[in-house]
C-alpha cells in the first residue's frame, strides 16, 4: 500500500470515528429528552409518587434499551466499514 492510500485510510477512518461518536451522543441526547418530555406529559396525569415513580422507572429502562441497541447499530456499522476499508487497503 502507497503511502498516500494510506493517508487515505487513515483519513476515512478518522472521518468514521467523528461520525460514530456525533452519532451516539445524537442517540444519548434524543433518548434524555424524549424521557423528559414523557416525564413532563405523565406526572400531571399520574399524580401519586409511587405509581409516578413506577411509570418513570420504566422510561428510564426504555430509554436504556434505546441507546442500547443503537449503540450495537453504530458497532455493527463500524464493524462493516472497518472490514470494508481493509479489504480496500489490500486490493
């Protein structure tokens, strides 16, 4: 591989690793604030703290599983380009 491939590389995967990162904190922030805003919508319906704290748990547990799987999305996406860019580095 020629030096300026290379750079290439290096530069692609750079390029990816920004993406990946703005890409789950995109995912982090949208799940915060979409359990706010449920917990905004439902504490004046619900009222009692227990059962308050019962709905809230489970989006908290919701939004957990949210950013789970996305974050084995990006992995999986980083994974394909990581195999993708080293093929391309052999050919």
């Amino acid at each position: 591989m020629t030096e300026s491939s290379q750079k290439t590389v290096a530069e692609r995967l750079t390029g990816l690793s920004d993406d990946v990162l703005e890409s789950l904190e995109t995912g982090r922030t949208s799940a915060i604030e979409s359990v706010r805003k449920f917990i905004d919508e439902v504490t004046p319906v619900v009222g009692e703290q227990s059962r308050l704290k019962t709905v809230v748990d489970a989006a908290l547990d919701m939004a957990g599983e949210l950013v789970k799987t996305h974050l084995e999305f990006v992995r999986s996406v980083v994974r394909s380009a990581g195999q993708t860019l080293s093929k391309e580095s052999k050919e």
